[in-house]
C-alpha cells in the first residue's frame, strides 16, 4: 500500500511539468512552446535510455523496485511511457490541447486509482468511470470550450477505464490517457459545433 501511494504521488508529480509552462508564460520568463516541446522531448528521451538500460544491461535501482510493479520487471515501466505519452501530445498539438491531456494523467489517473479495488477488468466500474470522467472535465474546462473538454474528458475516460490488451500484452494507461484525450479534443474542436 505504502508503494502505491508512493506511485500516486510521483504520478501527480507530473502536473509540475503543466505548471512550469505556465507559469514561465505567464510571467514571460522565456520558456516558449518550442522549448518546453524540448524540455519534453529529452524527459522522454532520458526516460527511454534509462528503460534501455534496466530491460537491456541490467540497471537495478531500489527506485525501480519502489515505483514499478511486478508485471512491468520485463516490459517498458509505467514512467517511461507517462513521459513518451506526454512528449507526444505537447509535440502534436498546442498547450490548450496537450496541458489538459497532461494534466488528466497527472491527476486523474491517480484519483480514479484511489476509488478503484485495483484489480484488473476489462472495463472499470461505474464509480471509476465517473470519478475519472468527473475529474478530467473539470481539469478542461479551464482550457477548452466546455464541448471539447467534455469530449476529451471521455476519451481520458475511456483510456483509463477499458483495458486495451495487445496479444498477450496490455497496453497501460499512461500511454493512452493523454493521446485519446488531446485527439478527441483535437477532433471536437475542428468539427463540433462549439
């Protein structure tokens, strides 16, 4: 239990990177979009040599044992693909898109985790699927039209609540949160009527 709240805390971390842009834009300190694009791209980058390293060579850290779980010992690590899904949709799109996206990862996962049993389902239950919809919207509705940020907020919902599974590989969540939720941002903005 300790662990998971442990992995809560560093997930909710992450919405650091969404402040730090803006506050640096709103005090016009010069991190433009480009540069934080970087900033997110080396994050990334870093994280996957760091995945190279433990899967590949061997790099045992006694952090890995703390925020990993026993199903990723052999497989690409949650952080590393919080971090490619973060990279990716602060590369696709602008921040009005990709901060919420961000920020819905960052936050709501971890919440939607909190009223969950933690067991593995195909699809979560109600109360997940509403808290995670709940949270999501409410993370929007401060960077999109109310539309839109409904419409991401189900995509982040949908990510989050049914378990995409790959042949025999399950497709975590911190890959898909944020990338379903700025593409159905994306697409609400350019073709429903706001």
């Amino acid at each position: 239990m300790a662990d998971e709240l442990k992995r809560r805390l560093v997930h909710a971390s992450g919405s650091g990177l969404v402040a730090l842009y803006l506050l640096a834009d709103y005090s016009e300190v010069g991190l433009t979009w480009a540069g934080f694009r970087a900033l997110m791209i080396v994050l990334a980058s870093g994280a996957l040599v760091l995945e190279f390293l433990r899967l590949r060579v061997g790099l045992d850290w006694r952090l890995y044992d703390v925020l990993t779980r026993e199903y990723e010992q052999d497989n690409p690590a949650a952080y590393a693909l919080y971090l490619i899904s973060m990279a990716a949709v602060v590369v696709a799109f602008g921040p009005d898109i990709a901060l919420p996206a961000m920020l819905m990862l960052a936050l709501g996962d971890p919440i939607s985790g909190a009223v969950s049993d933690n067991t593995l389902k195909r699809v979560k239950p109600p109360k997940v699927l509403g808290t995670m919809f709940l949270v999501s919207t409410l993370i929007a509705i401060p960077f999109l039209p109310i539309t839109a940020a409904l419409v991401a907020a189900l995509g982040a919902t949908i990510a989050d609540g049914v378990t995409l599974e790959i042949r025999t590989y399950i497709i975590d969540d911190n890959l898909t949160i944020p990338i379903y939720a700025a593409c159905l941002a994306f697409l609400a903005l350019r073709f429903v009527p706001l």
